[in-house]
C-alpha cells in the first residue's frame, strides 16, 4: 500500500525527497509554491516574470534538495534561493528594480487581485486602499529591508533563518527589520492615525 504524502510534514518529505521519493518532493512543491510567488510579488518582480521566475526557483530546489543537509533549514535555503535567484535576474537584465508608480494608469497595470471577504463594500475599499498602500510602501523600502521584512512579516521566518537565507549576521537582520518597520510606519502614518 502507497503512502499519501499530503499527510507527512515538511520534514519528514524534505528527508522523503532526499532520498529520491518523486511523491514527496511533488507535494513539498506544491506546498511552497504559493510562498515562491508571495516573496517575488513582494520583491516587485515584473507581473510578468513571477510565474517563470517561481517555475525556475522550483525546480532548483527540486534538482538540489538532496543537497539540503539538514531539514530544518529549509525555509532559509529556499529563501536564499528565491532571493539569489530574483537578484540574478534583475543583473542579467542589467535593470534596477522598478518602482510602482502612483499614477492611477500605471497602477491599475500593476495592481494584482487578492481576494478580499470583507461583507461591507465600504470597508473593502478601505481595505483595498489599506493593502495598495502597504504594498506600495514596501516597494520603496531599499532592497536588504524589503527581503528582511518580507521574510520576517509574511513567511515567519526566524532571524537565524533570515541571516542564513540573507548571508548575513543576526544584529544586521535585526537592524534591517526594525529599520524597515520604522520606515514603513512613517509610510503609512496617513493611513494609521
């Protein structure tokens, strides 16, 4: 009888997958495939490179995940290599990283939709208002402070984890995290008072 490995956790298919267990290793994609596209969505990759840019992190961990020694440190690993990855781009490009334009027609072509269940219509355009901000502020937010944020706010991960994903010592990950909330809180001073 076949085991079902949507009922491991993510250890025990990392360790599945190291040792060559297909079922394994395609359940662990599908699990992070949705964490993929959330950190280059917040990275500001181009709209129309998210999906090729996660199909190529993807299966980098699929080709190199028997190189992964220790499955605790997963999340670090697949960060540094959305991050090397989306930085690699970005110098093969020979392009800075573009910024969202407030201008209502450059916003409509970037704004992507997220599902919102919120009852109240007026409290939806509020939140929308809120989340376009938010997005925006973290747009303009240098590049070592967007990666640390995002991956301390959005994915959780822990400051050893983002120093290894980020090759970085803990005091500068914790430095760039709190100067990347204040930032974003002198940002969204408008929306918060």
């Amino acid at each position: 009888m076949k085991y079902n490995a949507k009922n491991n956790n993510l250890d025990e298919l990392i360790e599945l997958a190291r040792s060559g267990d297909t079922d394994a290793l395609e359940e662990i994609i599908r699990r992070q495939q949705k964490t993929v596209f959330t950190t280059l969505y917040y990275l500001n990759a181009k709209p129309d490179e998210i999906m090729d840019l996660t199909q190529e992190i993807l299966f980098k961990v699929a080709k190199n995940i028997k190189k992964l020694k220790n499955p605790r440190t997963f999340k670090s690993w697949l960060n540094q290599i959305i991050i090397n990855q989306f930085y690699d781009t970005l110098r093969k490009k020979k392009k800075s990283v573009k910024k969202v334009c407030l201008d209502s027609q450059e916003s409509e072509k970037t704004n992507f939709e997220i599902p919102d269940f919120a009852s109240n219509p007026y409290q939806k355009v509020v939140d929308k208002e809120l989340e376009f901000a938010i997005k925006n502020s973290i747009y303009k937010l240098p590049d070592p402070f967007k990666a640390a944020i995002i991956m301390r706010e959005l994915q959780g991960l822990s400051y050893e984890e983002i120093a290894n994903a980020t090759n970085s010592n803990i005091g500068t990950v914790k430095s760039r995290i709190a100067r990347a909330r204040l930032k974003l809180q002198e940002y969204l001073k408008p929306y918060l008072s």
